[in-house]
C-alpha cells in the first residue's frame, strides 16, 4: 500500500480543498506554486503525482504546459479537480502503480505528497519510468532534517537561550499530526538519504536543491514564527533522468 490511512484524506478532503487552495495558503501562493512554475517552465508534458484538487496542475497550464495530468488515489480529490476544471485531465491512482506509458513524460511534479507513502521507493521506480530521457522530477519535501517529529523553536529560561531544536532525524517514523481539530493525519519522516539513494538508484541524477525560507505570509501568521524564519520548512529537490 503507497498511502497510509486512505480513508483519512478522503474524510479531510473538503478540509484541504477550502484552507489550502486556490489562493488561502500563503506558502503555497507565496512559495511552492512560484517555485514549481520556474522550475517546470518550458515543460510540455507534466504529470502531478499527488495532485490533490489540481491546484498545481491548473498552474502548469496557465504556465503554458500544453498536457498536464493529475493523479491521485483520493476521490474526493479528483471529483474536486474535475470540477475546477482548468485544462488538466486527472486520474485516481496510486503513486507506485502510475496508469500511464512509459517515457512518456516531459517533467513529474510530486509536491508534499512522499510524506504520506508507506514505501517511497517504489514511488520513485514509477517516476522514472514514465519520464522521457533528460525528463526532469521536481520534489518538494517538508525538510526531513529541519522539521523532523521532535523539532522546533525552544525558549531556554535554565540557559537563557533561544535555538532550533532538531528531533531524531535519523529515525524513520509514521506520527499522526492534529493539523486542525478534529483533523489528523499521519506523516512519513524519513532521513535525506533515504530520497537521494531512491533517486540515483532509478537513474536520477541530481541537478538542483532549494532550500528556500518561509515566505513574508506565512510569517505573518503568528508572531512566534518570525523567530524561526532562517529554517527553512521546504527542502526541493531536482532531478533528471540521464539513463
């Protein structure tokens, strides 16, 4: 099985598609769909894998992708996507069991979805097999080292000091995290190595790394998240495929 507790995001859809699209997040207004469409700019053929309710896939069009495909193994999702339309076709689907052909893809776009796969590895076989040689995968992870279950601001009244503690990174871990009440959901933490070696090992070599810092809105959300705003909550990885 590729997603942990199916059955919690098709019940948190609608939770998803009214606090985190079409222009409330700022992180993703301000951040990710800016990063995603420099980096994929000039692809013509894109599948979004995790796509959601097409938030990124609709961008790609706009961008000038000419076919751009979502998939995703939450109806609730695609139902959503479908009817927000904006050019895209979408499937439901998992991520190691990808429905489409082989290297017949420009660019693969995964963004925050290996987090929520049980084995990314098999994942990762599937997204090199469906890119075009010299095709391009965009990974967007929340940073596995810099926000690790265990990790955060810590005010130190015994020392008098303020830093960023950093949890058990080495450690795998599948943690259910409250994200809103009532709304819980589990997370995959695996350590950077885990992807780089999934990622070389299917022929995907390295091109870029992005570290980027949280963006002025979402800082502004709460004023104790300005003191964290040199750790990035991002980590983006590109890759190509080159044999």
């Amino acid at each position: 099985m590729s997603d942990i507790d199916p059955d919690g995001w098709e019940k948190n859809s609608a939770w998803w598609q009214e606090g985190y699209t079409d222009g409330v997040d700022p992180e993703y207004e301000e951040q990710m769909i800016p990063i995603a469409m420099e980096l994929l700019a000039g692809y013509q053929s894109v599948l979004d894998v995790g796509c959601g309710e097409g938030q990124i896939a609709r961008r790609l069009v706009a961008n000038g992708s000419s076919t751009v495909v979502g998939v995703d193994p939450t109806s609730n999702q695609i139902i959503a996507a479908r009817q927000r339309a904006g050019g895209p076709e979408y499937a439901r689907a998992q991520a190691e069991s990808l429905p489409v052909a082989s290297s017949s893809f420009d660019a693969v776009i995964a963004c925050l979805v290996f987090e929520h796969i049980a084995d990314h590895v098999p994942a990762i076989g599937e997204i090199a097999r469906v890119l075009r040689l010299g095709g391009r995968f965009v990974l967007f992870l929340n940073h596995p080292l810099l926000q690790c279950p265990g990790s955060g601001w810590i005010v130190d009244h015994v020392l008098e000091e303020e830093y960023w503690r950093i949890g058990p990174y080495l450690t795998v871990d599948v943690s259910m995290e409250e994200l809103a009440p009532g709304v819980a959901l589990p997370f995959v933490h695996r350590p950077m190595s885990h992807y780089l070696n999934a990622l070389i090992g299917n022929g995907l070599d390295i091109v870029e790394m992005e570290e980027p810092p949280p963006p002025a809105g979402f800082l502004n959300k709460a004023d104790e998240y300005a003191d964290a705003a040199s750790i990035p909550r991002l980590l983006v990885l590109v890759a190509e495929r080159r044999r």
